[in-house]
C-alpha cells in the first residue's frame, strides 16, 4: 500500500497539469453543449453525457464531431 502512495508523490507533477488540462477541456465542452442548440450528431444529453463520462476523449469527441454551426441565421 504504502508503494501506491510513494508513486503518486513521485508523479504528482506530470499529474496534477494532466488533471487541471482534463478539468479546463471538460468545462470548456459543458459551457459550450449548453449553450447552443444545433449538434451535428446527437442532442444536448448525449453530448453532456460523452463530455462527463469520456472526460479527456469525449470533449475532444465533441469539438471534432459534435459542435455544430455556431452561426446564426
């Protein structure tokens, strides 16, 4: 138990950035599946769901499949 620890103290600089990286791009795709309303695949709950779930992926998933045409007509 106590080498799963001292690993964790070892690599805690390559992850705490890795972390603050997945939180920043999961915000990032929460703040822009709800705000606007057109999707190229899916609908808003399918893509909050990808975007929580898949956490580094799916909000990756989302900007290259998901988003839709931000333009208003």
């Amino acid at each position: 138990m106590n080498n799963n620890v001292d690993v964790l103290m070892d690599n805690l600089p390559i992850f705490i950035p890795l972390i603050l990286l997945e939180l920043a791009l999961m915000i990032t795709a929460l703040v822009h599946v709800l705000r606007h309303p057109h999707y190229r695949f899916g609908n808003k709950i399918l893509w909050v769901v990808v975007v929580v779930v898949f956490q580094i992926i799916g909000p990756i998933v989302y900007f290259v499949f998901g988003r839709g045409d931000d333009s208003r007509a």
